[in-house]
C-alpha cells in the first residue's frame, strides 16, 4: 500500500519520458497525452480516497526508515493538492491542441507538461525539505522549456526575467537548508519539527523561517516580491498560462502552509505577525496592477496575486477557521484560475487582440463564451454562493474572530477591486455593438475550446454551491495541520 504514494510522481515522469521519443509523431503523442493524463487523474482519484478512508500513506525508500532515507508523504492535505492539480492537467490536456501549433506540440510540448506535473505532485507529497528543493528544480526546469516554446522574441525577453529571479531564490533555498540541516542535523521534515522543540537556539531558528519564507514568497509572488510575475504568465501560449497560473504559485503557498504550520511554530508572534500585514499589501497592490492595464492577459495575470494575499491572511491569522479558509481558497484557486487562463486564451483567438480596448460585442458571435466569463468573474471575486465566497467567508471569520480589522478592511476592498476589473472585461468586451462576421473555422475552433473550460468551470461552481459537502474534509485537513505532532507520529512511527 506504502507505494502508492510514489504513482503520482512516477506515472507523469515515465509518460513524459517516453513521449519525447516520439515527438514526431504530433497525432499519436497527443491522443496519448489525453489518455494518460486521464489514467494518472484516476489512480491519483484512488488514492485520494484511500487516504481520506484509511489516513496517510507513507512510503519510505529503499527501505530505509525515517529519518535516515527519502520520504514520501500522501496526507490528506498534499494528495487533496495532488487531485487538483491532475483535474486542471486533464483539462490543459485536451484544451493544447487547439491553440498550440504543430511546431510547439513538435518541440516537446507533451513530455514538459508531464515533467512540469511530476514536479508539482513531487513538491506535495515529497517529506524531506532538500527534495522539496529537487522538486522545486523539476518543475522549474520544465517550466523554462514551456514559457520559450514558440521562440518567440517576448517570450525570450521575460524568460531571462523568470530564470533569474528563480535561480536566485533557489540558490537561497539551498544555502537555507543547508544552514537549518547544521542546526537539527536532518533534513527530513517530522524530525527537524521535532528537533526544533529541542534546539535552544530561537534566534538562529527564527532567521532560518525568515529566510525560508523569502525563498517560498519569491515563488509565490507575495509583495514585494511579485514584481516578476505578470509578465512571464502572460505572454506564453495561454494552455501554458494556465499552467503557470494554476500551479506555480500554488507550490510556494503550499510549502509556506506546511513549514509553518509544522516545524516553524514557536514564534508565531513575529512570523505570523509578519504573514499578515504582508498578506494586506499582496492584495491591494496586485489589484492596482489589474486594474492599471488594458491587456486581458496581464489582467489575468495580476490577479493571481491578490488570491496569494488571501491564502497568506489564513496562514497569518492561525486559527482552524482561517487555515480552514486558505485550503478552501487554496483549491478553489487553482481551479479558477486554470478556467481564467484558458478562457483568455479562446477570447484572444476569437477577438484576434488581447486589447481590450479593441475588443466590443463578442458575446453576439460566442455567448458560451461570454456567459462562462461572467460566471468565472463571480467566482474569483468571491460572490455567494461559489467557491470564492466559501474561502473568503471563513478568512473573514477568523480575521474578526482575532480582531485582525486591517486584514479584513483589506480583504473586502480587494474583492471589490478584483471584481471591477473582471466586469470591465465583460463589459467592454463582451458587451456592446455586434462585430463583423467571423469566419466558420474560428468559431468551431473556439468551441471545441470551450468544453475543457465548463467542465473546470463546473467543477468550481459545485466546490462553491456543494460547500455542505465538501467543508467537512478541509475543516479535518485544517485540524490535522493545526497539530504537527499527528504528522510528527506517522512519518517516524512514534
């Protein structure tokens, strides 16, 4: 049973690497893609539920007990991430076709996406903080092949943008494990919790969190270090986009929740202090960018920073509401943002511009189009009764519950904010005068489009209006995280 844990990684590296040998063959590497990304959404499925059914499955390698060898954790909150992740994979899967050329999908589209989701599914589940950084290093390998694929000129301008800013901060990860291994002489993550309760050294310790959380801010864009993001998003091919937005900044949000709610808890007075006026400044300040232009992507774009200033008010507040919030808001962020992604990219073939200001009456020639948009809007500016509103609603909770008002103030403007720069999108873009005709084959292609979207798309509105549901288990993943020594005990079997 142990091994299962190790499927969600295996499955996507072995498909990626078969595929590149037969990257010629544009036809079959795409229909096997499609099927095996189906396959590895169903085994993931399945565990899934046996860890929801039987508690976590821990694999340790080689047979070489905890602390002493590599770690692999399926818990219930990283497979939760893991499902999610392959949910918004399948749909990226079936939705390249349509927008990526035969030339990109020759250049090894299929075996850097399948390499991009090892590398996301390794950083959930791995329990060693250095395979954290390996897989860390995966993902970001995979993503510099997909953010250049098409060479284009402005791709390779922020791509140089992107890889400098990564190698930075994993030069930084590095150093910082290697500086937190020589204070609790481990690496693996149950032990150095359970060691940092031992360490009399709680100003080293504390510098290491500090240092630590730079490294994952960097990857999650918290202000101010956010600075880089817009742009290496929005100028990909928009199923890469999609990517990008759905999981990336996901991973460093993740590592954040994990590290401070397991090892880093014995000065939360100042760590978490410092989440939360961070957490004001993300939001307020990636809205302004939202609104601040007329590109459709880039609007996009900034607004998957105000959703990490949310994520990082539960992680600060602390309480089992406000974590509760943040997984919620968590999940339902990786999913819309994958729709929002992918639906910008059918508006900018449609409209054949990412202006806004060129775009008017779209609606009258793709109202599957224009309604799904509207809809995806309420979603992400968090309106009842949808999955936005869920994770919002129990942030809020637990900010008034701790008389965090700052935060609160600042979470309802931002929304405001968020949904104003999301109806001007509809508004200009959608609404208004009809355009000229448009041509048979762009509307077919458009609607083929349009079915990976809904079915996403549906998936968020039933987290949102299926909350009775689905509440139960993230307000169990929020008490489980809220005690480290649950995790503590079943990785070292104490």
């Amino acid at each position: 049973m142990s091994n299962l844990a190790v499927l969600p990684i295996i499955l996507p590296l072995l498909a990626g690497i078969l595929l590149a040998f037969f990257h010629k063959r544009i036809k079959f590497v795409r229909i096997s893609a499609q099927v095996i990304a189906v396959i590895n959404l169903i085994v993931v499925a399945w565990i899934f539920w046996q860890v929801h059914t039987s508690g976590s499955i821990i694999l340790e390698t080689g047979d070489w007990a905890a602390p002493y060898g590599i770690v692999l954790v399926a818990d219930v909150l990283s497979i939760t991430l893991v499902l999610t992740t392959n949910i918004v994979a399948v749909a990226c899967v079936f939705y390249a076709p349509q927008t990526l050329s035969e030339k990109q999908e020759h250049y090894y589209f299929y075996s850097l996406f399948f390499l991009l989701i090892t590398g996301v599914s390794g950083a959930f589940i791995t329990g060693d903080l250095f395979n954290l950084f390996v897989f860390f290093e995966v993902l970001l390998m995979a993503s510099y092949g997909l953010i250049v694929l098409g060479n284009g000129r402005v791709q390779l301008r922020e791509s140089i943008k992107y890889v400098l800013i990564n190698l930075f901060s994993s030069m930084l990860f590095v150093t910082t494990v290697a500086f937190l291994y020589s204070v609790v002489g481990t690496v693996n993550m149950a032990q150095i919790a359970e060691r940092v309760q031992e360490v009399d050294q709680s100003g080293i310790l504390t510098t290491i969190a500090i240092l630590l959380f730079f490294v994952f801010a960097t990857k999650a864009a918290v202000f101010p270090l956010y600075y880089w993001l817009p742009s290496p998003y929005s100028v990909p091919n928009p199923v890469v986009s999609a990517l990008f937005g759905s999981l990336l900044t996901k991973v460093g949000i993740y590592s954040i929740l994990r590290v401070f709610t397991l090892i880093f808890v014995q000065n939360i007075d100042l760590t978490h202090t410092l989440f939360i006026y961070l957490a004001a400044f993300t939001m307020i300040f990636g809205v302004i960018g939202a609104m601040s232009t007329n590109n459709v992507k880039l609007i996009i774009a900034y607004n998957i920073i105000p959703a990490v200033g949310f994520m990082l008010m539960g992680i600060g507040i602390f309480t089992v509401t406000s974590v509760s919030g943040t997984i919620y808001y968590l999940i339902h962020d990786m999913v819309i943002k994958g729709v929002l992604f992918l639906l910008i990219g059918a508006i900018t073939y449609a409209s054949g511009t990412s202006d806004l200001r060129k775009m008017k009456g779209l609606i009258h020639h793709y109202p599957v189009l224009g309604w799904f948009f509207f809809v995806a809007s309420l979603v992400l500016a968090g309106l009842p009764p949808f999955s936005g509103f869920i994770g919002k609603l129990l942030l809020l909770q637990g900010g008034l519950a701790e008389e965090q008002i700052l935060i609160v103030v600042a979470a309802l403007v931002s929304s405001l904010l968020i949904l104003f720069s999301m109806i001007r999108i509809f508004v200009q873009g959608f609404w208004g005068e009809k355009g000229e005709l448009v041509k048979p084959e762009r509307k077919k292609k458009t609607t083929r489009m349009a079915w990976p979207i809904g079915l996403l798309l549906s998936l968020s509105v039933l987290l949102g209006v299926g909350a009775e549901w689905f509440y139960p288990s993230v307000e169990s993943i929020a008490q489980y995280l809220m005690d480290p020594q649950i995790y503590i005990d079943s990785v070292l079997k104490e």
